[in-house]
C-alpha cells in the first residue's frame, strides 16, 4: 500500500558497513566507538561533555538524578510535549507540573512560565527542574528561561530530542551555554538515529561524570573517588544505585556514521520546510511561526487547520495514504496524569492547539513528487471542508 510516514530514518551503505565493522570488531559494547561518537556530540555542540545513554528516556533520568531530584521535589516541563520529559521526574519520586504553550511558536510559554513562577514562589512550591522542550525542533527563548532560572533558582534540562542541528543565537542547540543539561534523542524518527538512543550534554564536569556513574550500576574504576580502594586491577567499587543505560558501540556506530550527514539531513529537511511555507495555502492553513534568531532543525512540520475540519482532513489524509500525525496530546490529558488531578482550563493553548494541530511528512528521503502530492491533498482538503460548506 501507498503510504507517506511524516517522519523516517535515512540509512545507506555507509551506515551498514560502520554497524558492520563493530559486529565483526572485538567489542560489541563498552568498547571505543560509544566514546568517539561522545567525542563526536561534543564537537558538534561545543558541550565539554557528552553522556550517551540507551535512549533519551534515560538521558533525561539520568540528568534528573545528577541534578538531586527526588521525592517532594518538582519538576515543570511543557504541556505539549512527548510523556518522557514528565516521566522522567515520576522515575525519581517526584511531582510535575506543566506549563501552557505559546500559541505561535508552540513551545513554553514565557507569559506563562513567568506567571506560574510568581505565584510558586509566594506559595513556597517552586520547581526544582525546569524542562524545556524545543518542540519541532525550533529553540525556545533560552536567554529568557536562564534569567528565570537565575531569580527563581531553578535547573533547566533542555529536552533537546527534537532540535539536534538546530540553531540559537546563531550557536547550536546542545551547547549548554543557557542550561545545566542538554538531551538528545536518537530514535529513528528523530533527525540522526542510532536505533534506539540517546545523550546528555552538559559543560558541568560533576554532573558528567554522576551520569556516567548512575548510566552504569553507579559503579567507578577511578582510585580517587573510592570509599575502600585496593591495589588490585579488578577492583572496582559501587557507590550508588545505577542502572544499565548504557548504548551499544553497534548503536554508536551508526551514530558515527549519521553523525556526519547531520548538516545534510538538516538543510534538506530546511528545503523541504520552505517549500510548504511557499506553496500550502496561507489563507487556509496556519504555517509554522519561526522565533527571530532562531534555526529549527525541523524534525516536525506542523500545520494547523481549523478545528471544525481538522478531524476530516486529517482522516481523509490518512485514507490517502499520507500519515499525518498529532504531536502531542498534552500530557495532562493521559489516564497516567489525569489519575494524579489536572485542571485543562489551565491549559487554553494547549487545548486549543491539539484541537487544530497536525504534523505533515518532513524527511531527508521524502521526494519533491511525493511532497507535491501532500501539499496538493492538503490544499484540496481545506477548501473542500472548509467552514460552511
Ligand atoms: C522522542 C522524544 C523523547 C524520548 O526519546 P527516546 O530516545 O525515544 O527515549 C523525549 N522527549 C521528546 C520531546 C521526544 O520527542
């Protein structure tokens, strides 16, 4: 059957034969490769340090734990975003809360944010952690949430899963120049994959290696640090409870290999972006709003249609073969978080978004035929079911 993912890898030759080369290499896993393609996030981002983990869900456990989160500690994040950037303060016993969207950039929302702050602070309840999440890959307003950071005492994980290439200030996302830890992910719909994965970046050589600790039973090999050393090779000691988040020198090979297509991947999904922006209809459809000073690296194309046509332009893209999506549902509106007790009209934008919102195919493999095709369905479509009619 005929379909268009919104999203997918893109692999080639050179890819399986890195993957190859480790297979038929000495080491499977805790080998060299996992600390090349670190090496690799870390020149690419200009972070000091680069943890890689399993996946992004890790990363972001990890960077949680390093920071001190635990029971009776909160940590906010956005109200649309994927469950991880939530779950991952659930892991360490702790309590969320969301922040309402921008109803342009669809990220956080500054107003908001700010707001909520204010009234946290005289109630005595503000968040320990703060997640950002760059949404569709375009940045949120950094400068902004480390000012807020700074009056409010708050740590900032930037939930970067979306945004690898994508650009702030003309600096790329992942330097952690406005933020404690910056996460990658690596799933295969994300901009470079390794499979499954994921990495934490951070300039903060504590955290870094507390995360490396905690990504591998929190147990260390270095004499310094130990409680009982011994003059034995084997020794080792471990001195928290860790777990094994560890990826893969196969998986990390892979990442070596995208690694190096990043910009590519990122400025055929840029062409692919513009040629939306010139050719779906304007009057009819809202197009992604881009925040000055700011590179998306548009992982997501979102369009929003009106929301009395939005479930049959939706369902009748799907018929046709083109498998448009919605990211997010917000979080709050899962059975999981309904059970703890939100209030939606908290949230107007965010349930105002997900009632017009949907994500249309954006890939590097993605051909100009087959894009013609969804622009030329979805333009048909919204006149079609337009209001009234
Ligand atoms: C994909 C994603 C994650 C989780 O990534 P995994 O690598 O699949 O664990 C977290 N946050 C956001 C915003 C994501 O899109």
């Amino acid at each position: 059957m005929f379909e268009i993912p919104y999203g997918r890898q893109s692999l080639d030759s050179r890819d399986v034969e890195a993957v190859r080369a480790v297979l038929e290499s000495e080491f499977l896993t805790q080998g060299p490769i996992v600390p090349l393609f670190e090496g690799n996030l870390q020149a690419i981002t200009g972070a000091k340090y680069a943890v890689a983990a399993n996946s992004a869900t890790s990363s972001l456990h990890l960077a949680c734990l390093a920071l001190g989160l635990g029971q009776g500690d909160l940590l906010w994040t956005s109200a649309i975003t994927f469950v991880a950037s939530a779950n991952c303060a659930r892991f360490c016993g702790a309590d969320v809360d969301f922040v309402d969207i921008d109803p342009k950039t669809y990220n956080m929302s500054m107003d908001h944010l700010e707001a909520k702050l204010r009234i946290a602070a005289a109630q005595g309840n503000l968040p320990k952690i703060l997640v950002p999440v760059h949404l569709t890959g375009q940045p949120c307003d950094m400068k902004r949430i480390k000012e807020l950071s700074l009056e409010y005492g708050f740590k900032v994980i930037e939930d970067a899963s979306h945004a690898i290439g994508g650009e702030y200030e003309n600096e790329p996302i992942g330097n952690c120049k406005y933020s404690d830890v910056t996460v990658f992910s690596f799933h295969p719909v994300k901009i470079i994959t390794t499979g499954e994965g994921g990495a934490a970046l951070t300039n903060d050589e504590h955290l870094a290696s507390k995360m490396r600790s905690l990504r591998s039973h929190g147990i260390i090999r270095d004499k310094q640090s130990m409680k009982n050393p011994m003059d034995a090779t084997w020794y080792y000691e471990q001195i928290e409870l860790g777990f094994n988040y560890r990826l893969t020198d196969i998986q990390a090979a892979l990442g070596v290999s995208q690694i190096q297509k990043l910009s590519a991947f990122v400025s055929k999904r840029r062409e692919l972006a513009e040629r939306y922006f010139n050719r779906l209809d304007p009057e009819r459809i809202i197009l992604p709003f881009q925040m000055q000073g700011t590179r998306s690296a548009w992982h997501l194309y979102v369009i929003k249609v009106n929301k009395s046509q939005h479930s049959r332009v939706f369902e009748t893209l799907r018929q046709s073969g083109i498998n448009a999506n919605v990211h997010y549902l917000p979080v709050y509106r899962h059975p999981y978080y309904e059970k703890i007790g939100y209030n939606i009209y908290d949230y107007p934008n965010a349930e105002q978004y997900i009632s017009e919102a949907m994500s249309i195919p954006i890939f590097p493999t993605l051909s100009t035929e087959n894009q013609d095709f969804v622009i030329d369905t979805i333009n048909n479509l919204v006149k079609q079911f337009e209001v009234g009619t």
